[in-house]
C-alpha cells in the first residue's frame, strides 16, 4: 500500500464520485474532510477545503495537481507519468491544469447532475 492519501470533499456528490472511482483504481488511501485525523489536518494547507490534495510522505499536491498525481497513480495513468512529468516543468501546462480543475471545481453541481455518489452518511 501508498503512503498517499487523497483528501476531498466529502460533502459534494460529484467529488464522492471522484473519489470512489480512484479508490479503486489507484494505489492511495482516500479520506474526506470530515473525517480528517490532526495529524494530516495540520499537513494540509490552511484553506483546505478549496479543493481537493494529495498527502505523500514527502508533498502535499493540492487542486489539479492532486487529481493528476491520483490519476497517475492508476494503472492506466501510470503510463503517462513520463510525459506527465516532461510537462510539469512548462508553467504554462501547470497553469492549464489549474484553470480546468477551477472550472470544473467551480461549476461542480452541474458536474454532479452527471456524475454522483452519494456522499458518506455522518455519525
């Protein structure tokens, strides 16, 4: 098993199904903000619940840099990584891969009318 662990909104349907696609598909833990622990709380950014992250041992990759490391992380992205990485030193792509993760975030409810899980029920 990954040390990574891909903290998401677990109050947003579209985002649950995100996550439970990954969960399947890709070498990493998945936890919603409402089940956080201290100890990878406080690893996280200060306005966690902007987007979606990514916890390694070693990084945190919030936003569209956490769905692209989880997407990497599956069988079928994990071919990718070389020419992934390649254009992670272009600021250009970096900022693409910002903006369409902010669009999607962004207009997220309409997402959901087509892609939905129900979120987690709370205790």
């Amino acid at each position: 098993m990954s040390d990574a662990v891909l903290v998401y909104d677990d109050d947003c349907g579209f985002c649950t199904w995100w996550a439970e696609f990954l969960d399947g598909r890709a070498d990493l833990r998945i936890v919603g903000f409402s089940d956080l622990d201290p100890s990878l709380r406080e690893r996280l950014p200060p306005e966690f619940e902007s987007c979606a992250h990514l916890v390694t041992d070693d990084a945190v990759h919030s936003c569209g840099a956490s769905i692209e490391e989880a997407l990497l992380r599956t069988d079928v992205g994990s071919r990718f990584r070389p020419a992934v990485e390649s254009l992670r030193t272009f600021g250009t792509y970096r900022n693409l891969r910002e903006l369409g993760y902010r669009r999607v975030a962004e207009t997220r409810a309409w997402w959901g009318k087509l892609l939905s899980k129900r979120p987690p029920a709370r205790e």
